[in-house]
C-alpha cells in the first residue's frame, strides 16, 4: 500500500489560505498559492505539482506540525 507524504508546516500556514508545496521536490510555497490549486509550476525545481496546502488537506496528505 502507497502513502502519502507527509507536509512539515504549522496549521497557520495552511489556514492562511495563499501558501503550498510541491509534490516533486517537498519546497513550500509561500503567497500566490491559492487554496484548492492543483498543478501549478514550481518555482524551485519547474514540476507542476505545486498544490494549495489546503487541497493537500483534502487529498489526505498529513500535514504536521513544525511547532
């Protein structure tokens, strides 16, 4: 059985409602995500697996606390 990955951010960050994170290289994105993105283009390493921190709630990704 695959798992998800697991997101390294505070809940602030994901209630913030503008931050995300790539699938491809785990780089978070803060500012111009919106919450249900799907795809956008990493600045980081140019995969368009950037998604809102939000969506990844969603899809069932963990997201965990760094506080």
């Amino acid at each position: 059985m695959k798992t998800k990955a697991q997101i390294l951010v505070t809940m602030d960050e994901v209630t913030e409602g503008t931050n995300g994170a790539c699938l491809a290289c785990g780089e978070i994105h803060y500012g111009g995500v919106e919450p249900d993105a799907r795809g956008y283009e990493c600045e980081s390493c140019g995969a368009r697996k950037v998604y809102g921190l939000e969506e990844l709630v969603i899809m069932g990704f963990d997201i965990i606390s760094d506080e």
